[in-house]
C-alpha cells in the first residue's frame, strides 16, 4: 500500500490552518476546510485548543504562525495552569464513529429483518421514524458539539511579522 508522505500532509495542513486563521470569527469555513477538519485529527486538535485558549482569556488570540500542538498547549497552561491535555489532545472522533456505526447498523439489520419476516407495517413505520428521529438528533448533537469545526469561533491575531512583510 502506498504511504502518504506526512511531509506533503503536513504542508497541506499548514495551508488549511493559515487559511482558517485569516477567517473572521463567526465566519463559516470552507468546504474544503470542514472536510479536512473532519479529517484531520492534528489540525482538529489545534482548532480546539485555540477555542478553549480563546474562551480562557476571552480576548483575541495571538498565534505565532507556524504553530504546533505544544505551542497551543504551552499558551493553555500558562493562562490556565490546571489545564489537562490529556482531556482534550487528540480530539478524537471515535465515539462518534463507533455510535454512528451501530446506529447504521441497527437501521441495516431491522431493513433485513423487515424484508425476511415481514414486520407489520405499523410497527415497521414506528421503528423507521425512531431510526429517522435518532439519525437527525445523532447528526445535530455531531455538529453542535463539534461547531468550531464548521464556523470560526476564536479571533486570532496574525502576527506583526505577517503584517511587516
Ligand atoms: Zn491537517
């Protein structure tokens, strides 16, 4: 299998996490920017650390571009000094995943079951519509609780250097 050269990841990830930062807050991030967002555990990592830094000083954050994680988590603890990395770094999507999975396949093994034995069709309409309803609340819980991933929600400073040159 071929492997991804992390340099070129990594380059694109500084070309994403610049574009983010020249966002104004409340600003909606691209499509491409979500997408990379979603999946990208290292820039998603560093977007939610610049919010809780953010929400923590509750002022516009200076962010010396390149950053790196313990940059983002040096800034955290000298403004927080109880702050956890552990509790937040990587931001990982696994729950979500593994919920997502077994919701689908909840759905796949009653679609089956419905077709093999022939559920009524009462109880077939009542259980695609719990299907339905926990699909929509499993998709708004996802992007209300992961929202800076599709709107900018810290101010950044860019730094002075940027504006000089
Ligand atoms: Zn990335």
């Amino acid at each position: 299998m071929k492997q991804k050269n992390p340099k070129i990841k990594s380059s694109k990830c500084e070309k994403h996490m610049e574009q983010f930062l020249m966002l104004d807050k409340r600003q909606f991030l691209h499509f491409s920017l979500c997408v990379h967002l979603l999946c990208c555990k290292k820039c998603r990592t560093q977007v939610r650390l610049m919010g809780l830094a953010e929400k923590k000083i509750a002022e516009p954050l200076f962010i010396p571009m390149p950053f790196s994680d313990e940059n983002l988590i040096h800034i955290m603890k000298r403004i927080y000094p109880d702050f956890d990395p552990q509790g937040v770094c990587p931001v990982s999507f696994s729950k979500w995943i593994i919920a997502g999975i077994c919701l689908i396949s909840g759905f796949v093994i009653f679609a089956l079951l419905d077709t093999a034995v022939h559920v009524s069709t009462g109880m077939a309409v009542a259980v695609y519509t719990v299907f339905g309803i926990s699909i929509t609340m499993y998709c708004v819980l996802f992007i209300i609780s992961n929202l800076d991933f599709f709107v900018k929600k810290v101010e950044s400073i860019k730094p002075l250097a940027e504006h000089l040159g």
